[in-house]
C-alpha cells in the first residue's frame, strides 16, 4: 500500500488546522505553511469538507475549521477519506467477489496486512500527531493497546 499525495497532504492539512487551534485557518495560509498549491490545497479541502471532517467557513475572516476535536480524527477515518480504502490489494476488503481464492493461497496475506494497517491508522489521532515528542515505538504501543 502507498499513500498517494492526496491522503499525505489531506493529513497535512487537518494537522494545520488542529495546531491552528480555535478558529478557522485560511486555505492560503495552509498552503503557505505546509508547500501545497494553493489550488491542490483547495481541492483537497474540498475532500475534506465532503467527507465530512471540516466545515468552511465564509466571510472575510473565514477558512476551515475541524468539526470535532483533535482527538476524535482517526488518522485511518482521515486516509480513508482521502484514498477511498487503504487496502494493499483489492481482495483483501471484506466482500470482494474473488474467482481464484480456492487457487489463490495468498489472500489470508494480503486480509492480515490490511487488517495490520487499519488497526494501525485507526488508533492513531490527530492529537496524538500533535505531541512534539512522538514517536513511531509510541504509536505501535498505542495500536496494541487498542487492539
């Protein structure tokens, strides 16, 4: 699995947002700060609006704004938004009609690391990538408390 810019920067943004604190941040500001275009920042935020996990915020002092707390964002619930699955390969989502399983011997593989992956993403927060002193040894002790 890859995350394509589209999930990284889609993270990226509502990370701004989130160090931003209270009130909406400007989409050229963001864009400032993190290195996106301001025209790949708006599409993006766009996504996220979508998705519901930012509202925009019109006016002169306007921008976008989290809808919920730091702490609520899954990163996963984020990616997913942004990548629409993050499956390493299709048949590894639950559901998918596969012709070759009985030949295949490689699906339980490919559902193990999907399954990894979630479970990773998924217990991982926004607040918890705010922290300055994260670390990845942190964030696989807190996906297998979770677990």
């Amino acid at each position: 699995m890859q995350i394509t810019t589209k999930g990284r920067y889609g993270l990226r943004i509502l990370l701004d947002i989130a160090r931003q604190g209270e009130g909406p941040a400007s989409v050229a500001e963001i864009a400032k700060r993190q290195g996106i275009s301001l025209k790949y920042a708006e599409q993006l935020a766009g996504t996220l609006v979508r998705g519901g996990l930012l509202r925009g915020v019109r006016g002169a002092a306007g921008g976008y704004a989290l809808l919920r707390s730091p702490s609520e964002y899954a990163v996963g619930e984020i990616l997913r938004c942004m990548e629409g699955t993050l499956a390493p390969v299709s048949c590894a989502e639950s559901g998918y009609p596969c012709e070759r399983a009985e030949e295949c011997g490689v699906r339980a593989l490919w559902e193990g690391l999907y399954a990894l992956d979630t479970a990773y993403f998924d217990a991982v927060t926004l607040s918890d990538l705010l922290s300055p002193s994260l670390t990845s040894a942190d964030l696989v002790r807190k996906m297998r408390e979770n677990a």
